[in-house]
C-alpha cells in the first residue's frame, strides 16, 4: 500500500479549509479587523450551501462584494461563468488574484478583481453582473446590498450572507416587528426571503452574533407607481424616523403639515392613524404620489 500523505487530507479540493485560511492570513499579515466586518468563512461545505442556495448557473456573471481570502470566491469560480469581486482591503485586493491562479487556474482569466470601496462602485469590468452572493461586511450590509441592487439592474438574484438580525429585517413582512427601511426598500426591487441560518463556528475569528442567508430575487414588474424611486423612498424614510407615531404625525414635516400628511394619506386609501410598519411598499408610493403640490415644487 502506499502510504504517502494525501495532497488535499481535509478533501476541500480547490476550497479554503481552517488551515489554509489561517495560513493564507498568516503569509500576508492580515489581522481580520472589526470596523471592516472581516470575519472569513473556514467552511468548505458552507461555502458550498451558499452556491448551492444562490442557485448559481453556469452562464452566471456573479458579482461578490468582500471576497477577503477568496473563500467563497474560489467555489463561486467554479460553479459560475464569470466572477468579479469588490474589495476594499488593500493587501486582500492585492493577494486575491494570486489565490485564484494558484489554486483553479484553469478558471483564473474568468475572475476580475476590482479594488475599492463597493458604496462607491457603480460600473464594472466585463458583462453585466446576473446574481449577487457575497457574504456581506457586517457594519455597511444593508447600504451596500441597495447600493448595487440599484445599481445594477442586470443582477436578477441575489443571496447574501448577513447578521441573522439583518436577514430578519430584510424580509420582514408589514406588521412584524422588525420590518422597517431595509423591509420596504429591498422590497422595492426584489421578492424577499429568509434562506437559512449559519452558525459562529465556521468563521475565524468568530464573531458574536449568528448569521442568516437571504435572497432576493428581481422583481418580475416594478412597483406600479407614478412616483419616483427617490419620492417614495422619502416617504419610507420620514414614516420610519418616528416608528411609535401615527402616520399623519410622522408624516408632518414631509407634506409640509399634519393636514397635508393627512390628505396624501386619505387620498391614498391609508387610515391616517395607522403607523409605517403596517404599509407595504405599494402603499407607500401610493401616499407618495399623493403628496400635496408645494409652493417649489416643478409645475
Ligand atoms: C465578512 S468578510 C467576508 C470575507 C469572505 N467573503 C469570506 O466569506 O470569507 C467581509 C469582507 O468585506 C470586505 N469589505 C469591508 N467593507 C467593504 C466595502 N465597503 N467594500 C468592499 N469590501 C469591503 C472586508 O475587507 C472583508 O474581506
């Protein structure tokens, strides 16, 4: 028999497990820090759930955002046609492409890494992204997620790993008590739904909180609404900046008084007592559109 170790002894393939994770951050340098949500996934099988999950085709363009060490970048390469990674960490950014070549090189000239601040992205290298998977920095999740659900209107499925609180959020219905802005401004663009939890133990370091998966997928047909995206974002916005108050209270410095906030209401259907976490996101560009005309306002 032959005895010789086996090359791959934790049977990850092309895949990080802990030890090439720990490695990989201790050949850089890297000390995963807070402020940047750096909390890398040490879990072959999880990132493999996460492909699996996001439904990821072989014709997909897939944008991630924090790619880190390249954990879920690597099983996203191999299951997808195309990925590009946003990454704002400098000696990631730089270290990435090298992970890729070393370790699926046959799928490298398939992978683009852009260096920057995904917040401050609006166009990419290559094809239209189709599907978003990233396992989001923590601290800017919900800002990042509208940033490019808005921007690239091409990305038809989206699954994100966040914190499970965050995923409860996002795919909050009217009536719960977690829904609010991120409810009614995902819900603007995609069905929403939670996809599962992850626990602490498949990440190093492990952060304090449990995470959820959730995707979104693209509307099929936009919300019917003469008002704009922005019009019926301020309405959300200013509804949810006072949660306790009744609509036609919190409404007040939108529609320039409490008696405009109430006729916007009544003219769209919604009892002026009610509070913003009973509106769906129709009928909140309903009350948008019902926005009594102020003096500088366009004719
Ligand atoms: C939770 S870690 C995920 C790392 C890797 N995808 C994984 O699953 O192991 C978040 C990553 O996002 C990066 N990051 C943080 N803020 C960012 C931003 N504004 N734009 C792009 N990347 C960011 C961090 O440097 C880190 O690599």
């Amino acid at each position: 028999m032959n005895s010789a170790p086996s090359p791959d002894p934790a049977g990850t393939g092309a895949l990080l497990g802990p030890a090439d994770v720990r490695e990989l951050a201790g050949a850089l340098g890297v000390r995963p820090t807070k402020q940047r949500g750096q909390n890398f996934v040490i879990d072959a099988n999880t990132v493999r759930r996460i492909v699996r999950t996001a439904g990821v085709r072989p014709d997909d363009v897939v944008l991630e955002v924090g790619p880190g060490l390249g954990s879920l970048t690597l099983a996203l390469l191999e299951s997808a046609e195309r990925v590009t990674a946003i990454e704002i960490d400098d000696v990631l950014a730089e270290a990435l492409p090298a992970t890729v070549r070393a370790r699926l090189p046959e799928r490298a000239d398939r992978f683009a890494l852009v260096h920057a601040d995904a917040l401050r992205v609006t166009e990419l290298p290559g094809p239209e992204p189709t599907a978003l998977v990233a396992n989001l920095p923590y601290n800017v999740a919900v800002p990042v997620l509208l940033h490019l659900l808005a921007g690239f209107p091409s990305l038809e499925r989206t699954l994100v790993m966040v914190q499970s609180e965050v995923a409860d959020r996002l795919a909050a219905a009217p009536g719960s008590k977690v829904y609010g802005v991120p409810s009614v401004k995902a819900a603007w663009y995609c069905e929403v739904k939670r996809a599962g939890a992850i626990g602490r133990n498949v990440f190093w370091p492990a952060p304090n909180v449990d995470s959820g998966l959730v995707s979104l997928v693209r509307r099929e047909r936009p919300v019917a609404t003469s008002a704009s995206r922005d019009e019926v974002f301020a309405v959300v916005d200013a509804a949810f900046a006072q949660r306790r108050k009744t609509l036609r209270a919190a409404l007040a410095g939108w529609a320039g008084s409490a008696a405009g906030a109430e006729e916007a209401l009544t003219g769209a259907g919604i009892d002026p007592r009610a509070r913003g976490e009973a509106l769906t996101v129709e009928e909140f560009a309903a009350v948008a559109e019902h926005r009594p005309k102020r003096e500088g306002d366009g004719a």
